[in-house]
C-alpha cells in the first residue's frame, strides 16, 4: 500500500492544513495520510508550544477523520527533524516496491535546497507540491533545474513507481496560516472557524499563544 506524509511544524494545526491533508489522501489514493509535526524545526529555532502540545492539538484535530492520522515518529528522534532521514526510515519500514509520497507546499519547496541532503530524497520517495497562496514556482536555479530533471504530470504513472518524481497539484489552498492564529490570539481575536473547535478549546484551556 502507498503511503503518504505531510510534514510540518503545526504550530498550531489549522483547516488550510486539514483541507489540503484530505484532498491530498483523496488525490493519491491512500488509505491515510500521515501528518508528521517536526521535533525541532531546523530553520525556524524551538517554537514556543512544546511538541508534545503541537502532537496533542494535531491529535485533537484528526481523532474523527479516518483519512488523517497524527504520527510522532519524529518526536522519538534526539535530533532535528530532517525529511531524508524520515523518507529513509518509512522506505525501510515499507519496503522497496510501493510509492511513497512526502507532500509539501510551494513555500517548503522554494527553499528544498536547504534541506539536508535534499537531492536524495527522490531516491526514497515521490515529492507531492501543493500551491498555496502568494507563492509561484521557481523559474531558475538549482531547485528549477532539479524540477525540471524530475517533474511528473502523471499521476498514475508515479503510482506504479515507489520514487523519484515531483509532482505538482492545484488543490483548495484557503488563506489561514498557524501565523495568523497565533497572531489573532495575540491580539484577543478570535480564532473560531480558523482551525477545528477541540484545537480552539485546548488553546484555550492551556493559555497557548497568550
Ligand atoms: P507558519 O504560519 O507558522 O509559518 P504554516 O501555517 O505555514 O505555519 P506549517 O506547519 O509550517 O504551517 O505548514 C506545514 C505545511 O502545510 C507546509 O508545507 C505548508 O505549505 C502547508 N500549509 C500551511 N498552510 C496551508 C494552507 N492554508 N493551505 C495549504 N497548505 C498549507
């Protein structure tokens, strides 16, 4: 069986994520897409919220879909959060012939060069990039270059392969951020309706992002 990845900082989970996790799953044809929060975001320093909150609101937002599920594989990990050593774990645990799918957003991919050892993880797996608002495709440079070595149309085509394609697709991309709700708060906003209402609850039962 296929298996397919969204990591993220979650920080906190919002519906654009949960939108796009669902249509993704849909799209690919797998039975769930694992939602994978980071340990220690290697770009971005400790955020503020422990993992432990981010994995319990992203817990929170799933526990009745049966299409999303939240996986703290990169909890266990001592070190940061780094995709290739995921996509390499997963290959391991999923053996060599089925499709593997890490699926990022436009704004992940503008900087994949980056990432840790970023030019083999389409050895491991297929790389799924969603667009998202105010973001285009990169036309020059290394990523460019790598795109058009590797991009994939089809679909179909990719699923008959465990790795080595990216693939590009125009999914519902709603204009919520885990920067707005943490800055809504901030500003004793409300955040209703910007993520799932258990998530709105346990911020506010743990004073989350005051
Ligand atoms: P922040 O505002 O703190 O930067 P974020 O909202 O971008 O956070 P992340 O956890 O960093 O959330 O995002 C994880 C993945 O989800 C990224 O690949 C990102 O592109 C994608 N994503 C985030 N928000 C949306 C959205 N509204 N629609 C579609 N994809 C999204």
């Amino acid at each position: 069986m296929a298996v397919a990845l969204f990591g993220g900082t979650f920080n906190p989970i919002h519906t654009g994520h949960l939108r796009i996790a669902t249509e993704l799953a849909e799209l690919l044809k797998v039975d769930t897409l694992r939602l994978v929060p980071c340990a220690f975001p290697p770009h971005r320093g400790e955020p503020q919220v422990s993992a432990e909150q981010r994995l319990a609101m992203l817990r929170a937002a799933t526990a009745s879909q049966s299409l999303l599920i939240a996986d703290d594989m990169e909890l266990h990990r001592a070190a940061p959060s780094y995709s290739i050593d995921t996509v390499t774990l997963v290959r391991q645990q999923m053996g060599d012939t089925q499709p593997l799918f890490l699926c990022i957003g436009m704004d992940a991919l503008l900087k994949i060069n980056t990432w840790q050892r970023w030019q083999e993880l389409l050895l491991h797996c297929h790389i799924v990039v969603s667009s998202r608002p105010n973001t285009e495709q990169p036309v020059s440079g290394s990523v460019a270059d790598w795109i058009a070595q590797h991009q994939c149309d089809d679909l179909g085509t990719m699923q008959q392969r465990p790795a080595g394609n990216v693939h590009f697709c125009d999914l519902t991309m709603l204009d919520i951020s885990s920067t707005s709700i943490r800055k809504n708060i901030a500003q004793g906003k409300s955040i209703n309706f910007m993520t799932p209402d258990t998530v709105v609850d346990y911020i506010q039962q743990h004073h989350l992002y005051e």
